[in-house]
C-alpha cells in the first residue's frame, strides 16, 4: 500500500521558490498577461496546482522549465540520479552542477527562471527508492 508522507524530515530534500511578480508591478503589464488572454485559460487552476515530476533528466527538466513559467504552484521534484557531464549539453545543468543529484540541481536552476511564484521541492531519489523511504508527496 502506497502511504502519503505530508511531513519530510529528510535532510537530503530541499525546497526552492520562483519569485513571484505578479503583484510588484500592479502598474504595468502582469507577468502572465499573455497566457491570462486565452479564452478559458484559468491561472488559479495552475497556481493550486502540484505535480510530481519523476526524473530530472531532459524531459524531466524541459516540463520543469515549462511549468514554472506557467505558473504551476507546486513541483516535487524525483531523482536519485547525479548530473554527468554528457547531460550538460542538453539539459538544464550547469557545470558546477557536476556529480550533484540532479533533482536538486533542477529544481535550484528551475527556482532561478520561474516569476510566478512556484515552490519547487527536490526529493534525491528514485521514485521507488522515495516510495520505500515513504517520502511521497500528494500530488494533482
């Protein structure tokens, strides 16, 4: 039976936050203003929204990178895996990000082009791996 963990004490997981811009610049155009045009597009539902993304790896990161631009609420973050210098090229890594887990370097770079206020919490292991740990978080 799958448990839901709600209070992660591990020292390994961190949590990271876009800043949000929506309200800094009431007298201009929004950050979201364009998304905010699409007929029957509704920033609440993203924004309430958390998503589990198993592998930080370049789909991983691609969908990463789209949603905190977007402004999903919530990413939890899963991969035990460390960034290799093969995945520099084409993923969301940095080269001070070499032999560091790859669900917390994504999530740090992740927290660095979000404007919309996404909190981004990296948990360093594989799904089965957290899941055994019951480090599982609830999730849309």
């Amino acid at each position: 039976m799958l448990r839901i963990c709600t209070n992660l004490t591990s020292k390994s997981i961190k949590t990271y936050s876009c800043r949000d811009l929506r309200n800094e610049h009431a007298d201009t155009e929004a950050v979201d203003d364009r998304q905010s045009r699409v007929p029957g597009f509704c920033q609440e539902a993203l924004t309430n929204l958390t998503i589990g993304v198993i592998g930080a790896g370049g789909l991983g990161g691609e969908f990463v990178r789209g949603a905190v631009k977007k402004g999903v609420g919530k990413l939890v973050i899963y991969d035990g895996d460390e960034v290799a210098l093969s995945n520099l090229n084409r993923q969301l890594f940095t080269p001070r990000d070499l032999h560091r887990n790859k669900a917390i370097c994504l999530a740090r770079s992740a927290s660095r082009i979000g404007y919309m206020g996404t909190r981004l919490l990296s948990v360093p292991y594989f799904f089965q791996a957290a899941i055994e740990r019951d480090l599982i978080q609830p999730c849309h």
